[in-house]
C-alpha cells in the first residue's frame, strides 16, 4: 500500500512538472487554463489526466484530434521510469529530503533540455549558493578541484552546454567527490551509447542522461 501512495504522489508531482515545462517551452501561458491538447485545444477531461496510464490508454495521442502528443521514448522516460526511481527514493531515504526536491528540480530541467535543448538552469544558483554555505570545505580536497577543472574543460571546449555547468556544480556538492565522479561519467556514458544507438551526430539533450545518473547513484547509496 505504501508503494502504491508514494508512486502516485511521485507521477503526480512529475505529471505537473511536465505539464509546466511544456507550456514553459511552448510558451504557454503556465496557468490560464486546465490541462489541454496544444494541437486542438480540446481540455483534458478527469479519465485523461491520470498520470501515465491514460496516455498509454489513448495510445499518446488525443482522443480528439487523434494527433500525437508525445514520442515513446520521452513517454517511458519522464513518465515511467522517472516516476519508478523516484518512488526507490521515498521508499528508502526522506521523501522531504533537500536531495529529493533537487531531483524534481533536474526533472523539470531535463524535461526543458530534451524539448528546446536548454532550460531554466539559473534556478540552480540559489541552492548553489546554500550548499555552498552548509558544504563541509574541511572535506575538500585537491582531488576535488580537479573534478571541478575537469568539468570546465568539458564545458569550454562545448562538448556540453553552459547551461549544464550551474546543474553539474550543485551536484558537485550533493555528491562526495567520488559520487560526484560516478554521476558526472555514468551520465556522459550513457549520452554517449544513446548517441550510438540512434546513430545521430546532432547534440544530445545532457541533462536527460544526468537525471537519470543522479537518480541511479542516489539509490545505490540510500
């Protein structure tokens, strides 16, 4: 029963997160009006708002307008998977943890990045600035400061967007610096073999890919 209640909460909380960043990237006004079909505008009635399984029932289109609303695999990803790691998390550590919110917040941000490839990072700086302040810098070490030159590097040579540099440093101090290094390379590695897979040379959406790596190191370690 327990499970049941956090998965619902955990693809609510993603449902409406998606619906924000949507409208963010369609600019859309964010709270005119109740969830609705951007090809038609025909609203959403209560049986097409259930995360997940209505979207599946109607096959990801609009059962007005028969026109598609989302891809598969963005579909599985934001709205499955996303949703299932998330409720691992609740299960195992503190659903009202600082870590569990700023897993939300790269949810959004990922869900922004895999539209327009870009999104909203600036949000990050003010929880930068906070774990800044409450970071233990007795722990810091040279090991430490060369992770963070090493994501530089990879950000001045535009292998990676600046976008990502504010979301890669809040997770520099969310992380101890070797789950900082796992996310950082898991996340890069998994870009890259999706990059193989699909056989496209244009740039990847990254924040997608260290969502995923975030959420996955968080669980091996609670």
């Amino acid at each position: 029963m327990t499970i049941l209640l956090f998965l619902f909460i955990a693809s609510t909380i993603c449902s409406f997160l998606l619906a924000l960043a949507d409208r963010l990237t369609e600019k859309r006004a964010l709270w005119a009006k109740r969830s609705y079909c951007f090809a038609c505008g025909h609203q959403l009635s209560p049986f097409e708002l259930i995360p997940f399984f209505s979207a599946l029932a109607s096959r990801l289109r609009c059962r007005h307008c028969q026109q598609p609303f989302e891809n598969p695999l963005p579909f599985f990803f934001f709205e499955f998977l996303c949703p299932l790691l998330f409720t691992l998390l609740f299960l195992r550590s503190d659903p009202f943890s600082l870590n569990t919110f700023l897993g939300f917040l790269l949810f959004f941000l990922a869900r922004e990045d895999a539209r327009q490839y870009g999104a909203h990072t600036n949000l990050c700086w003010p929880f930068v600035c906070y774990q800044v302040l409450t970071y233990n810098w007795s722990a810091f070490s040279i090991a430490n400061g060369l992770l963070l030159i090493l994501v530089s590097f990879f950000i001045l040579r535009k292998q990676m967007g600046g976008g990502d540099l504010a979301v890669l440093i809040l997770a520099f101090f969310s992380f101890s610096a070797k789950d900082f290094l796992l996310v950082f390379f898991l996340a890069a590695s998994l870009a890259f073999c999706f990059g193989l897979a699909i056989s496209k040379r244009a740039p990847l959406p990254f924040l997608p890919f260290l969502l995923l790596a975030w959420l996955l190191i968080q669980l091996l370690h609670t």
